[in-house]
C-alpha cells in the first residue's frame, strides 16, 4: 500500500522537505495534485530540521506522550553469580525473573558477560548506515510483507499513526543446518563490501545475543518449575530478528511517537539502548519509562513466551517516545523460535485449574498475521489466537 500526502505536509518528488519558495494560486493546486500522486517517504535527515510534522505522524490525543512518565520499578538482576555456575545465585536470579514476569515481563540485567567493547561498536556502526542518504539506505529496502530490510517510518505499509523512526532489521538464525554468518552476508548481499565490518560486528552481537538469550531461558525454566533445559532446548535452533531502531529528532516531540505502543509478538526481548532515554511501559494503567543504564540490557517477555508460559508471565505494551534536540539509537534482539516449531506450553503448566490458554501455533503464522494482516497492538496475540481457532474449525 502507497500513502499520499495530505495539504499540510510540504514534499518534494515524494519527499518531506523544508519550506518551498511561495508558489501561486494555480500552480499551488496543480502542485498539490501532483503531490497526490506521489508515495510518501520519511527522510529523517530533512525531517529532523522541520517545525511541524506531517498529519501522518501526529498521533491521536489519547496515545500522545505523557510529558513526565515516572520511572517503572524494575529489577536490576546481577547474572555474574549464574553465569559462573553457582546454584543458589542461579535461584536467587530466576526468583526475581519470574516475579517480573508475573508482574509485567520487564527486567534488566547487568554482569551479563557481553563485552562491552562489542555494545559500543554495535551503537557506533549504526551510524555508518543511517547517516548515508535516504538512496543509499534503500538499497536494503524492506519489501512489502517482508520483516527484514531497511524501513524509514511504515510509510508503505500504513497511512496514519506512522512512527518517528527508520529501522534495519536482519534475520539470525542459531540453526546449525543454516549457514553460520547470514549476518555478514546480509550486509554484504545489500549494501556491499564497504559493509563488511559491519556484518562482521552484527553477526557477533547476534550471537552474544543469541548466548545470552538461551542463559536467560534456563532462569525462566527454573522460575516455571519446568527445568532449567526446557526452555533452552526449545529455542536452540532459534530463527531470531535483529533490528537497528534510529529516531531522528523531532521538532513537535509531544504530537508523535518514535515507536507506537505495541507488545512483542516475538518471544524474549533483549534491548540496549543509548544515553537519550525514551523507552516507556504500560503497568498499571499508567506510562513508565525505564532510564537508560549503560551497563544493563533491558529484557521483557513477548506474546510467543506469554503463550509458551500458558499466560503466566505477561508480554506488555511498551512504546519508544522522541525529543527534539538528539537522534536516539536502540539495538533490539528479538528471540524467535525456529519457524515451524509447535509453540506449546510444557505439560508441567497446563492442568484442571490451569486450562490452555491459547491454541498451538508456529512461530512463522504468527509472524505472516503481523507482516501481512495484523498491525502489532497490545491485543495481536488475542486477536491471531481467534483466527488460529476459527481457521481449525473452518
Ligand atoms: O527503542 C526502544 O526503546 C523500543 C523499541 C521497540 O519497542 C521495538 O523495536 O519493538
């Protein structure tokens, strides 16, 4: 689907822009006709600069930004003890997990053992890509239905509440039939050599990502009562989502959303982000930011684990808000199962007092419901849960 401008935004060949020179009367209506014609798309390098933002990112009244969200009370969790293999750190660490993800499925972890050097490298290399222009960024564009590419906002997807961002996401896979560097291949594939060293650092971030997601879903066996290899075992082959989020400075922060609310519909989440702040969580009916902390990745649980966990642990609405004087940078490792694995809570979490909650599924439909029909809420898992149950009984 191709948006069009409305009359307020300013564009340029289909892209937003400064102010024009004064046009006349005619000419003006010829102009915004022609502008009908053309496709939208955020140019955030231009956009950062204008005083007022297109209709398509302002967002309505009752899901604008709370100017002072107080700060969500999460666990800092030290993993230092459970990674070096003591046992009763191992309990005490899954304890604090699970009552987090009873709570609202957030957590930050420090002494997580990924090599600070890498985090650093993988904010700087973000850089590189998103400061080229707009032309160069689109050699990775992301196709319509597809989860990887380069996306400036969801321009070509949707036509209103579109977010303040540009992202590049990419596919990992822990599979050992898939080939062991389809990172560095991807950059290679899409932006070329020049890339490389930037495949070579994603790809190692992913699978720090990947080493410390698996860790992650032993604490979240031990804290079910389902066994520390339960969890891990189901993710090993892992076809998991890596996405780059870049929000450009806005100059009406308060009227627009860099990423608007939405659960996960991806398993386990693990978020690094930079100095700015902006990321924000619904609990008890209320926004909560969670400041940033240099040293810790921020984890929450998604709608694929919420069902995994037969509705135990909560996947919850969180959303991303913009300022107007610095670009924000987020690394975001989305766990996935392999995409025909059955999602299906263990046999320990069902019983008379504890019925299914939601159907079986594979990771890939529900991927497809959200690419193709569904655009990620708070309610997707719900939603597809319905249309999985009401395809079985067609
Ligand atoms: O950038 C952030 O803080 C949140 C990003 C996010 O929620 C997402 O990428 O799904």
């Amino acid at each position: 689907m191709t948006i069009y401008c409305t009359a307020n935004a300013t564009v340029t060949r289909g892209l937003l822009s400064p102010q024009q020179p004064p046009i006349s009367p005619s000419s003006e209506r010829d102009r915004k006709d022609e502008l009908l014609q053309q496709p939208l798309e955020f140019d955030g390098a231009v956009l950062r600069h204008q005083p007022n933002i297109p209709t398509q990112f302002v967002w309505p009244d009752d899901e604008k930004p709370t100017p002072e969200a107080p700060e969500l009370d999460v666990p800092v969790i030290n993993l230092g003890g459970f990674l070096s293999g003591d046992p009763v750190a191992a309990m005490e660490a899954s304890e604090l997990v699970g009552k987090a993800c009873e709570k609202h499925g957030f957590f930050l972890v420090v002494n997580h053992g990924v090599d600070r050097r890498l985090i650093a490298d993988a904010h700087s290399y973000m850089d590189l890509f998103f400061n080229m222009p707009l032309q160069g960024k689109q050699s990775a564009q992301r196709k319509p239905g597809e989860h990887t590419g380069y996306a400036s906002s969801f321009t070509g997807r949707f036509s209103s509440k579109l977010p303040w961002k540009e992202t590049l996401s990419f596919r990992y896979s822990a599979d050992v039939q898939s080939p062991n560097n389809l990172v560095e291949d991807y950059f290679l594939t899409f932006l070329g050599e020049q890339f490389r060293q930037l495949g070579r650092v994603y790809q190692e971030y992913c699978e720090a990502m990947n080493k410390l997601s698996l860790g992650i879903m032993e604490l979240l066996g031990m804290s079910l009562g389902v066994g520390r290899t339960h969890f891990r075992q189901f993710f090993e082959g892992n076809d998991s989502i890596m996405r780059l989020n870049y929000y450009p400075p806005c100059q009406k922060p308060h009227l627009t959303l860099g990423t608007g609310p939405h659960c996960d519909p991806t398993s386990l989440t693990i978020l690094h982000q930079d100095q700015v702040g902006g990321l924000q969580v619904f609990v008890e009916e209320e926004w909560r930011c969670i400041s940033p902390h240099s040293e810790a990745f921020v984890i929450n649980i998604g709608d694929t684990f919420m069902a995994l966990s037969n509705g135990r642990y909560k996947s919850c609405l969180h959303r991303a808000v913009v300022n107007r004087d610095s670009p924000r940078k987020s690394l975001a490792f989305f766990l996935c199962p392999q995409s025909e694995k059955v999602v299906r809570p263990p046999v320990g979490l069902v019983d008379k007092d504890h019925p299914r909650k939601y159907p079986d599924f594979t990771w890939s439909s529900l991927l497809e419901f959200t690419q193709k029909h569904y655009r990620a809420d708070r309610k997707t898992l719900a939603v597809f849960s319905q249309w999985v149950q009401e395809e079985e009984n067609k």
